[in-house]
C-alpha cells in the first residue's frame, strides 16, 4: 500500500537492539563473550535462566515419556487405563511428542543473540513451535475427558489453556506479518508463558497433595474396571469389596479415598486426579498475572519495536506506519501512534 504520507525514515541508532559488542579483548574474553546471550538488562538475563530452567528441565526429564513402555510404568495410577489403546493413546502420543519438543524449542526464541545473528532460524523455529503448539492442542482436547481424572475442573483448565495458546500464536503470527513487532513480541511472551504454566501445575500438584492428605476428608469415584487394572482383582476384592457385591456399587463405581500414600496406588491416582484442575487454573492465573506484570515493566522496550515495526512498514511503503497487526489505533479509537525520536 503507498504511503499517505512522506514521512522520512529514521535514524536507526537511537533504537536499535543495543549490544555491547567487544573491543580489543583477548581470545578467552572474546569467546566467552560469543557464549553470551546478549542481554542488555541484567534482570532479563536472571529472568530467562530462571525460567528457561525450569521449562527444559521439565521437558527433558519427561522425553523418556515417549516410550510406551515407560509412560505405563510411570504414569499417573488410573491415567494408563484410559490412555493405552484407542484414539485417546494417539492424542496422548501426540500431545506428548508435539509438545515437549515445544518447551526446548521456545528457550533460543527468547535470546537476543540468536535473534540478531540467526534470524532465519528465529523465524523456521518459531513457525515449528506454532505448528507443534496447534497440533498438541488437538491431542490434549482428544484426552481431556480422561486425562489426569478428567472432572469438569480439569476440562475446563485444559480447554482455556488450549483457547488461550491458541489464539495468542495466531495473534503473534499475524502481528509479525504485518511487521507489528512489539506487539509480536507481547503475545509470544503471553503464550509461552501461558504454555509453561504446566509446569507451575506439576509443582502446586504435590503440595495440594500433601494438604489433601493430611486433612483426609477427599474422595472421587473410580470404576470397577479401572481399579482391577491399577491394582489387579485380588487386591481390589480385599480392598474394595462392594466392588463383588450385587447392588454394592453406584453404576459400577465406588469411592475411592484421595491420599498421598505408596502403598495405596488407587489414593495416589485419585489425589492427583482432584487436584490437577485446581493447579492448572491456579498456575495459569499466576502465569497471566506474572506476564502482564513484565509486559508492564518494560515499556522502553515495547516503544523501541514499534519503532522498528514503523521503520519496516515505512520501507514497504504501508500507509499510517507503526499502527498496524492488532495495535489500539487499528481496531479501537485510540488517537493515531507517531514516532517521537
């Protein structure tokens, strides 16, 4: 689209990504300046350690999952039951190898470096990491009903989580093709961070646990079946015996107490089975609320891309620069956006 206006472009040096290249420096300085990721905040640095941590650690502990074998042997008490045949095993399959590769992939997108230096790699890697995001959506919606107890708490968390990711990948898909890139940087920042809220979940779930147990009062209600295939029949007719008792159940299930013991593979499955709704809703707020805060305590650096963005879409000769993808100015009433530098 031709410019409306003939507004000059911009001197690039006041806002481009600041870097803080070496000067005459030794072979050891300089190297071990290469291995930097180039952030120019020290807080973003102590930030991303943090929290790329505790994502690639929670995604490669769990990539022995995608062996069958293991994933049986390890999974949650009652979960395999559902999961080890049928359309549910594909979408847990899939979910499983779509999504663990996700969490490693989103840790180089987030360093300034390769940014700068490898951009074509920023962009193959971002696009593998949207694809890999929808289709694991398919798979956590296909074992959702099952998944973890799936109780009505659970579903929902599951569902909004999937809402969510989604529409913020699109969103931050169709900011950077209109070269918005402050905005492409604010929803990739939500819906990684929304993402690694499961990790949060596998953290508050233990503790939930522990508190569940110790006031001994949860139930939830398993079936019959189910309870022959955790524990087998003789240890399910000595602890659960209604279960061989005419009219002893309600529709085939039966109440099952929810505690953290070992020696009780039916009370661990059913505690994690309560909880794990609780979790993702509670670790999905505090993820919203953890992001919106940073967004909101980094302003210079959100100006500094729009400025980018207004630069690019100057040179590409589009009308009314620097307001466009999903910016206020282009959907709401907001006063028209102008570069000040």
């Amino acid at each position: 689209m031709p410019a409306q206006e003939n507004r000059p472009l911009l001197d690039p040096s006041p806002w481009r990504e600041p870097t803080s290249e070496p000067q005459k420096k030794g072979f050891l300085k300089k190297t071990a300046h290469a291995l930097r990721p180039g952030f120019a905040k020290s807080y973003n640095h102590v930030l991303f350690c943090i929290f790329s941590f505790g994502v690639a650690f929670f995604s490669l502990a769990r990539l022995k999952y995608l062996s069958v074998a293991i994933l049986a042997a390890e999974l949650n008490p009652g979960d395999w039951y559902y999961m080890h045949n049928g359309f549910r095993h594909v979408g847990f399959m899939l979910h499983l190898a779509c999504m663990l590769p996700v969490g490693l992939l989103m840790i180089p997108q987030f360093v300034p470096r390769i940014r700068r230096n490898f951009l074509m790699f920023h962009r193959v890697n971002g696009y593998t990491i949207i694809l890999l995001t929808l289709v694991g959506n398919v798979g956590a919606l296909l074992i959702a009903r099952r998944g973890l107890g799936g109780d009505v708490a659970a579903q929902a968390a599951t569902g909004l989580l999937v809402i969510m990711s989604t529409t913020g990948l699109i969103l931050a898909w169709w900011n950077i093709r209109n070269f918005q890139i402050d905005l492409h940087r604010a929803w990739m920042l939500r819906s990684m961070f929304w993402i690694a809220s499961i990790v949060s979940t596998r953290l508050i779930m233990p503790l939930a646990a522990l508190v569940m147990t110790a006031m001994g009062t949860y139930y939830i209600a398993w079936p019959c079946d189910e309870l022959k295939y955790v524990l087998g029949a003789s240890t399910m007719h000595r602890d659960f015996p209604q279960c061989t008792l005419p009219n002893g159940t309600t529709d085939g299930y039966v109440a099952v107490k929810a505690e953290l013991d070992f020696s009780k593979p039916a009370g661990i499955g059913a505690v994690f089975n309560l909880n794990f709704g609780m979790g993702l809703f509670l670790a999905l707020f505090l993820h919203v609320i953890g992001v919106e805060i940073y967004l909101a305590l980094t302003p210079v650096e959100a100006e500094r891309l729009r400025l980018v963005s207004y630069e690019k879409q100057m040179e590409a000769g589009w009308k009314d620069a620097g307001n466009a993808g999903t910016t206020v100015q282009n959907w709401g009433d907001a006063p028209a956006w102008y570069p000040t530098v």
